[in-house]
C-alpha cells in the first residue's frame, strides 16, 4: 500500500489561507538545502517573490537594491550572525523573524527582547503561527 502524499495547500491567495499573498520576502538563509524548502514553504504561504541571500554581504547588498514585505533570517551564516540584517531591516521597517536550530530560546547577537524566532526545521503551519503572533496572517 502507497504512503499518503501530503498535499500543499492550494487556497486561493486572499482567502485567509495565504497570509505572504503578494508579498516579496528576503530569506537569508546559508544552507541550499534549508533555503530550497524555506522558499517551497514561503510560497506555500503566498509569498510572490521569494529573494535569497547566503551571507551578510549579498543580503546587505540586497536589502539597498530592493524592498521587502517580510524576512526570514537564519542566525548562523558560516562565521557570522545575521545580527546586521535585522539591523538594517529594522531601520527600513520590513519585519522579520529569525530562524535557528539552537531553539526557540536560544540567545544569540543581535536578538532583542522583541524578536521572534522560529525553530528549524520549521514548516507553513509554524510560519503562518508566527506571522500570526505578528499581525501578517
């Protein structure tokens, strides 16, 4: 007998079920393989563009080139920390959240009592939870 074939959610954008509908998102993210499924996940949700970045540097670089609705930010880039993104999101006004596989409670640079943070391997249902927590779902 087949394994059951977990179906993606095919809603209608601007049925409540897509809360990224239309929106560009920046995922700054330094593994392929996690960025690949962040991006499956961040359509899955709406999102119309969908921009990765791999280091500090290409995301900075980015940021000054385009506007964004929304990011996802892993924590751990190689030797850096994506600390100086959020910064530089913060002062443009896109929301963000961080994601790492140290837990959601993990401290780490540039994290402020404000941040939110979401546990990888992370899917929809936990995406559309925090864009929930922060007013976008």
């Amino acid at each position: 007998m087949a394994a059951p074939v977990k179906m993606r959610n095919t809603a209608p954008a601007g049925s409540g079920a897509a809360p990224l509908s239309g929106k560009s998102v920046l995922l700054v993210e330094d593994s392929m393989i996690i960025a690949l499924e962040a991006e499956d996940v961040l359509k899955e949700l709406g999102a119309r563009k969908v921009t990765m970045a791999a280091s500090v540097a290409r995301a900075q670089t980015i940021i000054a080139q385009e506007a964004f609705d929304f990011a996802v930010l892993d924590v751990n880039l190689g030797s850096d920390t994506s600390a100086a993104v959020a910064s530089d999101l913060t002062r443009a006004g896109v929301p963000f959240v961080f994601a790492t596989g140290y837990g959601e409670n993990a401290d780490f640079p540039g994290k402020r009592a404000d941040s939110l943070v979401i546990q990888k391997p992370y899917d929809a249902g936990a995406l559309r939870r925090i864009l929930s927590g922060m007013g976008l779902a």
